[in-house]
C-alpha cells in the first residue's frame, strides 16, 4: 500500500494529515496546534484512515519491516497512548478494532 502524500483521517474531527519537507504535518483542531509526524507515525495514521483493523496494520509492518507481533503491540500502545489525537481518534481506533488488540 502506498501512503500518499496527503490524507484524512475522519474521527471526532477532522484530521489533515500532509507531506511536508520535514515529515508529516497534522492540524490538531482542538488543541489548535500543528504537530510533525516522522515517516512511520504518519504510516500507521494512515492505515487507520483507510479502515485497516489491527491485524491487517500487523500484516503490513510484518511483511514491510522486520517486526514481531509482540513488539509491534508494545510500539503501537507507546505510539497512541503518546499521540496528542487519541481523544479524537479513540472511537476510530475501537471501531476498526485496532485497540482491542493492542489494549490501550
């Protein structure tokens, strides 16, 4: 799958994700701050964007990166519980059934 260089992630609010010279940049629409996501942070909003549950991310860094399940897991509970979205995507993340994996 290839990440495009801007996308939309439709949660509690509206999420612009685009490619900048610097990584990613995000529009926090609560927080009213932008905020840089680095290469694979931007890959796995990405994939929530395009409705991928938990497995199927697995499958994608699995097949992209050399990545076992168990550190995946741990690397996605860091990377949301650290996100400045996870109000806004956490009924996203329930719905595509990425946390229930990964227990946030």
């Amino acid at each position: 799958m290839r990440m495009k260089d801007s996308f939309i992630l439709n949660c509690k609010k509206r999420l612009i994700f685009r490619k900048e010279f610097v990584g990613y940049v995000a529009f926090d629409p609560v927080g009213l701050e932008f905020y840089t996501l680095n290469e694979i942070a931007a890959e796995i909003m990405y994939l929530v964007s395009e409705g991928l549950n938990y497995y199927q991310i697995f499958e994608y860094y699995s097949e992209n990166y050399d990545i076992q399940e168990d550190e995946f897991k741990e690397t996605l509970q860091v990377f949301f519980q650290s996100s400045p979205f996870l109000d806004l995507l956490y009924p996203e993340l329930i719905k595509n059934k990425v946390v229930c994996n990964c227990y946030l």
